[in-house]
C-alpha cells in the first residue's frame, strides 16, 4: 500500500484497514473507473470528460507499489557512505540529515532503494521503518528508476486553468507515457505535480526541479525534444538544466557552482517589491527587547511552583 501506519491509534488503524481493503480492488478504480484503451496516468478530465485527451485515470498514491526489499542491488560505495556520514555531521540532531541523505541515495541509485535505506537508518540509529516511512511520504523520493530528465507540469488549480493540463495532456502524446512513466529510451520520467510554488508564471513546468514558465503545449514539447536530442536547454528561471541524479546531488547539500547561474527571480514576482520601493513603503522596525515585566514570572520559577 506504500502508507506508513507506525504510531496510529485504534481509530486511525480502523480507517487503514478499510483502506486496505479498498486498495485491494483498485482504489483509483473506485474513485474514477479506468477507461477502456486508455493508459494509466492522468485524469481524463476533471469529470472523465476526456478533456486529456487519450491520458488515463488519475493513478492516487495508494496505487504506488512500495520499496521492493527483496532488490539486494546497490551501487552505495564507501565513498557515498562517507558523504552521507558528512550530512548527518551537519545538524545538531543527526536524524534531521534523513531528507538530504534519502536525496543523496537517489543521486546514486537513482531512486530510493533497500540498501540506500538501511545505510541512512544505520547511520542515524533509526529503524528501516522510519526511513520507509519519510521515503514513502514525500513524492520527491521515488520508488522506481527515474529517466535522465524529471519532466513535471503542474496541474493544480491555477496552472490548470492557465492551460496545465493542456500542457501535460500534449506531453503524455507526444512522448506516449502516462503518468509517472518514463520513455523506451530512459531519458523522460513524466508526472503532474500538485504545485510548483510558481503561480505567478502559470501554467509552470519543471525539468530536474529548474522553472520553465508561462509553459505552452508547443514549447513543452520543444524542450523534451531537445533533451532528447542531447541539446542543451536552459530554464526560464535558473541553471542549465543538469540530468535527474546531478539535481539530486545538489539537493543533498552539495553544491555544482551553478546556483547563480541565470536569473533567479522573474519581473512578476518581483512586483510586490516595486510598488513597496515606489511608495517609499518599507517594514515596521522590530523593537528593542527591553527587561522582563516586572509582573512576569520567569519560565523556570513557575516550574519550580508547580513542583
């Protein structure tokens, strides 16, 4: 089911076995029947309508396969081991590290697997149950191998409306996947992503997690051809775009030289600051912290009263 249930009360546990057992029929199946001829991926349509044109049902994370633990193949050498030991050195309490480290895996592995999380657990002195529980969580650390280039569109709300679904719907044709697939040559992994934090530039794409706004259906396709094509493309908002495993790398905390690379920040975003520097508008000051109230009883004496 690839849902961490550790730690949930008799209530929570009730709720997981219904969910078990709706998963057990297919829980996407229950929630929008799959269309006959059509691929796993991405709704049809808000309502089934077909709106993504020949793109299938909306797979749900409950339909995502868990860490398969039986795959004994890693590629984490001593010298990986020794970086990841570096990134746990970095935080006041070592288990903090787990989101760089668990992203360092993947930089090497080039998805979550069996070994990359027995080496974090070993190494913060965590169970593998912990580490499978913060891997499954978050959509960023991936379960099965990733193509050379992480394409996501957003297709939350505003980029939807701006035309993201129109952008992800032409993709899925053009590169014959559905969602969270990767292309017969391993280069594209496609998948919509739930927000991009950029709706300023909607509708937004990603490739590797560098900006390409104001995205069309044209120019998505433009930018996967060229990657394909071994071309080099840089993103409307920051670097030349890096493969999937480099982005990952940085993503751990270690740095490629390329953060000031392009620009950073684009004019829309940027307006909040104008009209604030126009006007002459600037923040409050922060005030002066003066003595303690002579009425307020320090922290540690009210425990002492309690006592």
């Amino acid at each position: 089911m690839g849902v961490w249930l550790g730690g949930w009360d008799g209530q929570d546990r009730r709720t997981a076995h219904w969910l078990e057992r709706i998963n057990g029929c297919g829980m996407s199946n229950l929630i929008e029947p799959q269309v006959p001829g059509t691929r796993a991926g991405h709704a049809a349509g808000d309502n089934g309508s077909g709106e993504h044109g020949s793109g299938g049902h909306f797979t749900t994370h409950f339909d995502e396969a868990s860490i398969d633990f039986s795959d004994a193949e890693t590629q984490i050498t001593e010298r990986t081991r020794a970086e990841l030991v570096s990134i746990a050195a970095r935080y006041p309490q070592a288990r903090s590290a787990l989101l760089p480290m668990l992203h360092l895996v993947q930089s090497v592995e080039g998805r979550v697997t069996p070994a990359g999380i027995e080496v974090c657990a070993e190494i913060l002195g965590i169970s593998t149950a912990d580490v499978s529980g913060v891997a499954t969580f978050y959509t960023m650390y991936k379960r099965r191998p990733v193509g050379e280039y992480h394409v996501g569109v957003c297709t939350t709300a505003l980029c939807a409306i701006m035309g993201g679904d129109q952008v992800f719907s032409r993709l899925q044709d053009h590169l014959g996947v559905g969602n969270d697939e990767t292309t017969e040559d391993g280069l594209i992994t496609l998948e919509h992503l739930e927000c991009n934090a950029a709706c300023d530039m909607a509708p937004v794409m990603m490739v590797n997690w560098e900006f390409f706004d104001n995205t069309t259906p044209d120019r998505a396709v433009e930018v996967v051809d060229q990657l394909r094509a071994g071309g080099e493309v840089t993103a409307t908002r920051g670097a030349r775009v890096c493969t999937w495993k480099e982005a990952e790398r940085v993503l751990a905390g270690f740095p490629d030289g390329r953060a000031d690379e392009g620009p950073t920040s684009a004019y829309e975003s940027r307006l909040g600051l104008r009209i604030a520097t126009e006007n002459g508008w600037s923040a409050p000051p922060v005030p002066a912290k003066g003595p303690p109230d002579q009425d307020e009883q320090p922290a540690n004496d009210v425990a002492e009263d309690a006592k």
